[in-house]
C-alpha cells in the first residue's frame, strides 16, 4: 500500500479514544484521525460521529515515523471540491483578512450594577471610594489569614 502524503485511502475504525480515531489502513497498518480532523463542526464526542467496524475515507496528512496522521475532514473535501469550497470559511483557522489580526478584549464578566450617579459632591464621592477600598483592603485580609492561619490583632 501506498502510502504518500495528501493520498485519500479508506479504512476501517478500530478504536475510539477521547482525543481521536484509530483508523486501520491495511493489516498492521493503522493511523490516528484527531478529534479536530474528524468534522467540520466542532465535535465533543467522537462516537457521535464515528463506530468501531465503520469504513471511512481518510486522507494521509502527515507521516511522523511509525505514527500517521489521518484527516477525514480533508478527505471529504478532496473528494468533493464543491464542499470544500462552500465549507472553507468555517473550516479556517486563520482570521479573514478583512478582520484585524489582534483580537480586543471584551470581559466575560459583567459589572456589578452600580448606583445610579446622581450629581454628588466631590466629598460624597471621596466618601465613597473609601468605604469601598476598606471593604476591599478587609476581604483581603481575611483571606490572606484564613490562607496562613496568621490572625493579626490590633490592625
């Protein structure tokens, strides 16, 4: 068996492991079909999509000594272009190149809803931030000496 980078092949599943396939090519040959060459779309579980004794086309992406490096992903776009064509901005790992190259940041958190500002003085601000930073600088503390089992007295 031939077994050159970028052929497409069939073979046979032979094992199911959370990262991947195990794809047998021909006897004593097998390879490994990762979890993110086996669908287009994002796949949690292998076995929604694949079962032990099932033929599969797979496409030989990378030989690395004794381990091969099958994609099924690849094959069912090599065999059919028209797919490939219609399913390459999803596939892509690379951003478009009209978008930005740096991501910005954007929290997942959202904020604590704060008081509406109502026109306050600046002494009644002032007021407020220290209340605040006392909290903070106490809830720190708290959890430092519950961490070292230290309790400070008189501070």
């Amino acid at each position: 068996m031939d077994l050159e980078i970028g052929s497409v092949v069939t073979g046979k599943v032979t094992g199911i492991a959370k990262f991947g396939a195990f794809i047998e090519l021909a006897p004593g040959i097998s390879g490994l079909v990762h979890i993110s060459e086996i669908a287009g779309t994002y796949v949690n579980e292998v076995r929604d999509h694949l079962t032990e004794g099932q033929q599969v086309q797979v496409k030989i992406v990378g030989v690395d000594g004794k381990k091969i490096n099958l994609s099924i992903k690849a094959a069912s776009a090599a065999l059919a272009p028209e797919y490939a064509a219609a399913a390459a901005p999803a596939m892509s790992r690379q951003a478009p190149a009209s978008r930005p190259s740096a991501r910005t940041y954007q929290p997942c958190i959202q904020p604590a809803m704060a008081e509406p500002e109502v026109e306050s003085s600046f002494e009644d601000r002032l007021k407020r931030f220290m209340k605040d930073s006392d909290s903070k600088i106490s809830d720190m503390r708290k959890s430092t000496d519950r961490k070292t089992g230290v309790r400070r007295r008189g501070k």
